[in-house]
C-alpha cells in the first residue's frame, strides 16, 4: 500500500472510531500450480475485553469464491473460545450460516497438519457458490474468548502456528477449481481497522476500505 493510500486509509478508520488489528493474509495450500490472481486475508480485532472480531477479505482477480470457515484446535489443547458468537455482519451478496456438523476438516487438511476443527465452522447457506465472500465482499464472525484468553493470545497462537483459520475457495479461473487456503504463521501486520458494521453507512465505510487496497 503506498503512503496516500494508506493516509486515507488511517483516516477513513479514524473518522468512524477505529481500533488497531492485526491483517494476516491466507495462502492456498493445496493448489495444483501457482495462482497469482489469489488475494485473501483476515483481519483481527478486539471488539471488547471478552470477544474478538475476525473480517475475512477477497480482492482476488481469478473468481475465486470463500464458501466455508474453519477454525483451527489449538496444538496447546486450551481452548481459545467459550462458545459464543457467530456471524456478525456480511457485505450485500454474502449469505453465511454456522456450519452445524459439517466436515471436521478444510479440504486437504492432513497436507498441512490441520488440527481438527473446533466447534467454530461456517459455511454459505444452502452450500451455494453464489452466497460465498467473491472479490470485494467480506464477512465478520466474533467469538467470545474463554476465560483467562486475552486478544493478544489469539494474535500470538495465530502468529505462531498454534492456532490457524482455513477456507474453502471455489471457482478459480482458469479451470475452475477449488483450494484450501490457511493464515500463515509470523507473517502478520498491524493495520488500523474500523469497527463491527452497524448499518448500511458503515457497510458502505468498509466497502471503501477494500476498493482501496485493491488499488495497491
């Protein structure tokens, strides 16, 4: 991001009474070959002292679509959630679910040593490609933090690799195929993010904030 972008960014954040967090961007892990149009990311924030807000962004440019959310179990074995939450916004167009029993794992899981999926599982309604996060949109699930969890032990199990979000992503061209993609431990940056949308005038806010990184 070049320096007036990122000026305008902080700025639009600072207007609607932003919080620091943290953008962790997500790589395909079982691709059959390079896929340079894929642009995914979360970005993490602390909504209060007992939740945290994960917003998952697409700015690809191969049609690739988000249908499904995965949340990692700890390698530590404490867990990180108390069971509270879901789903707390979408763009226009996004239309997601808590997953009910659905697959345990991403697709391809075991290639990355994927460590069973905890209670926290989403998927688009209906399974239809048509309601998943496509390039532009974004979704906003907040998770309550089990006692004695802090914001910075989420930022710190996800840095380290002790606790990592997957997706699955359909519809990438050319051939239209499906990968899973995974947060990469360590390769995290703090950016300015602004709060939970509200209403259609945050939504709007937000929708500014990706046209400006696709510009990057």
């Amino acid at each position: 991001m070049n320096k007036q972008i990122c000026i305008a960014a902080l700025a639009v954040a600072a207007a609607a009474g932003s919080s620091l967090g943290v953008q962790i961007p997500m790589s395909a892990y079982n691709a059959p070959g390079p896929l340079p149009g894929l642009s995914l990311w979360v970005d993490v924030q602390s909504t209060s002292a007992s939740t945290v807000a994960f917003t998952f962004g697409n700015a690809s440019t191969n049609g690739a679509i988000s249908t499904k959310i995965f949340f990692e179990t700890p390698r530590g074995g404490s867990a990180l959630f108390d069971g509270t939450g879901g789903i707390a916004a979408q763009s226009a167009g996004v239309s997601f679910t808590n997953g009910g029993s659905g697959p345990n794992d991403p697709p391809g899981g075991n290639g990355v040593n994927w460590n069973g999926t905890d209670k926290h599982y989403f998927r688009t309604k209906q399974g239809g490609v048509s309601n998943g996060i496509g390039a532009g949109q974004w979704l906003t699930i907040e998770l309550g933090l089990a006692q004695g969890v802090s914001y910075a032990d989420i930022l710190a199990d996800l840095n380290s690799g002790n606790f990592r979000i997957a997706q699955h992503v359909q519809s990438i061209e050319p051939g239209d195929i499906s990968v899973g993609v995974i947060t990469e431990g360590g390769n995290s940056s703090e950016i300015a993010l602004i709060p939970l949308p509200t209403g259609a005038g945050l939504a709007g806010v937000g929708l500014g904030l990706v046209a400006l990184r696709r510009r990057r």
